[in-house]
C-alpha cells in the first residue's frame, strides 16, 4: 500500500477528524482516510492513476469494483480514526478501549474459585487503569468503563449459570424431600393450633377466674390485717393491753397461671401488644410531622407510591421526576 502520506486526497478525512465529526460523504468518491468498521480497521486511497483502492484488516472479501468500494465506504465513513490507532490496531488486533485478556487461573483450582480468580485479576486490572486516568473524561475512556462492565457482566452469568448447573441436582433431590415430608409438617402444625384453639376459650376464662379469686384472697387478707390494726388502736386509747386475737389463717395464694397439659409443653394463657391505627388521619399528620422519618417507613412508603402511580393513580403530595443513571 506504500507509506503514508497526507496530501490533498485525505483532507475530507483530516478534517473529520479534527472536528470529530463523520466524513462528509458524496455518493461514488470514498474519502481516501483510515476507518473503523466494527472490529477491524479499513484504508481508503487513489492511486498515481486516481483508482480507488482499498484494503481491510480481518482478511474478508476486499471489494475492487468502485461501487463496491462506496457501498464499504458507507459503513466507514461515520468511524474515522487516526493513523496511529490505525497502525496500532494491526498490530495488537485491539483498540484503546478493548480489556486485555487476564492470565489464566491455576487449573486445579475448584471451578468457583477459577472464575473468582478470574474476576480479580480484572478488578486489578481495572483499578490500576482507573488510577491511570484518575477520571473517565473522554469518550473512548468511558467506552472502557463500560467494557470492563461488560466484562464483568460476563463473568456474572458465567457464575449464575453455573450455579445453577451445580445446585440443580441438589435442588431436585431437596423438592422430592419436601414433596414427601412438607404435607406431613403442615399437617401437625395446623393440627397443633387447631388442638389448642380448643382449649383457648376455657383457659382465657380459667385465667381470668384465677385472678379474680386472687383479688378476693388479697381483699380478705387486707380486711383482717385493717380490723387487727383497728382494735390494737381502739385498746390502746382506752389504755387497755391490746386485744389477743388468733392470728387467721390466710388462704392460699391463688395460681395466677391457666395452664393445661400433663405431657410435654403445657399451654399456658399469654399476652401480647398489638397496636392499631384508629386514626388514620392523626397518625399520618404525626409521621408527616417527624424531623426524621424512620427509614422503613419511607422505604414501605415508596414502594406503595409507585404502585399506585404505575396503576395510573394521582397521588396528592407525589412528585415524579427522572433521574440520570448508567444502566
């Protein structure tokens, strides 16, 4: 192809380079210049008889008919690229923004840890390019970010599908397990609270009885003790010894704990909070008020807003915005 020289016939082609624009195209005259099409480089020029001529880099059909030329020009023309990334794609078969390859693990490593391996050594590679720059600030820096994103994306479903692949058998053995065993579980488990549903009544009532009588002893027990207490004054006014009174036998205490069962775990009667909004209006004015908002109730929040703004709801206070992000 001869060396390279800059003369009249590759203005077209510096021009859009230096504006960083496409090559301006005229239907049947390819501008002589040095281009990118997907993933190989391809030369435009005249020859001393002002023939066109080209030449690509993959090897593949080189059109020699002028109108082939155009129609291969066409998908070039938008990709002008420098001499240097010219020449230096041809010699490395990569560009700028392509990920080398990363060494090979050691194969006797278990396939999971291969692949970790793998990942590694592309974060390392990544973050030593990433201190190179210090910032994505051109187009084909952040053509790199994003193929090292596809790189690990890559490795990504490498690792899913495997996982899958590895856990299947495990997967099909433990859905027979459950299968057989799950209906015996849920069985007893349902027939356990339905065992105790019977009973709950009773206790509730029992436990209730229980205290009440409770209060009846403690009532009586402070009756004596205050009717004590009030003879011991009276005799001591009229300066008298104070009266000897048999002390009363007091009852028993009262079990305060309803119970039932005779084997294993007894049932037993217990209490429990539950709060309830009765106010909705009061309790809302309440969170709207709050300097800070608990963070599960803004997430809970958000999660029923978009609902209802997905199922076409115009919901009062909601503003809806769209936010930049790389996907």
């Amino acid at each position: 192809m001869g060396a390279h020289v800059l003369n009249d016939q590759f203005a077209a082609w510096a021009k859009a380079l230096a504006d960083k624009t496409a090559v301006d195209t005229q239907p049947g005259n390819p501008r002589s210049g040095y281009y990118r099409n997907r993933n190989e480089v391809v030369a435009f020029w005249r020859d001393d008889e002002g023939a066109l001529c080209c030449w690509r880099s993959s090897g593949k059909y080189t059109p020699t008919k002028p109108d082939e030329i155009d129609d291969l020009f066409a998908y070039c023309a938008p990709h002008p690229i420098t001499y240097e990334a010219y020449q230096a794609f041809i010699e490395s078969g990569r560009w700028p923004e392509d990920i080398e390859p990363v060494a090979e693990p050691a194969q006797d490593l278990p396939p999971h840890e291969a692949l970790n391996a793998e990942i590694g050594a592309l974060r390392e590679q990544a973050a030593a390019w990433l201190k190179e720059i210090g910032s994505v600030s051109t187009q084909e820096q952040a053509d790199k970010a994003a193929n090292f994103a596809e790189e690990f994306a890559k490795r990504e479903a490498r690792a899913a599908e495997a996982h899958k692949t590895a856990k299947a058998p495990h997967l099909e053995a433990g859905r027979k397990v459950d299968a057989a065993w799950k209906p015996v579980i849920e069985r007893a488990a349902e027939l356990k609270k339905w065992s105790k549903k019977a009973s709950e009544a009773f206790l509730i009532a029992e436990k209730a009885r229980l205290a009440a009588e409770e209060r009846k002893r403690q009532e009586e027990a402070a009756r004596i003790a205050r009717e004590a207490e009030q003879a011991r004054i009276a005799a001591e006014k009229a300066g008298q010894p104070p009266p000897v009174v048999a002390a009363p036998v007091a009852p028993p205490p009262v079990p305060q704990k309803a119970g039932a069962g005779t084997n294993g775990r007894k049932l037993a009667v217990r209490s429990r909070q539950i709060n309830e909004i009765v106010d909705w209006r009061a309790f809302l004015a309440f969170c709207a008020d709050m300097n800070q908002k608990p963070p599960d109730l803004v997430e809970v929040c958000h999660v029923i807003i978009n609902r209802m703004v997905k199922a076409g709801v115009a919901v009062p206070g909601v503003e809806t915005r769209t936010i930049e992000e790389v996907a």
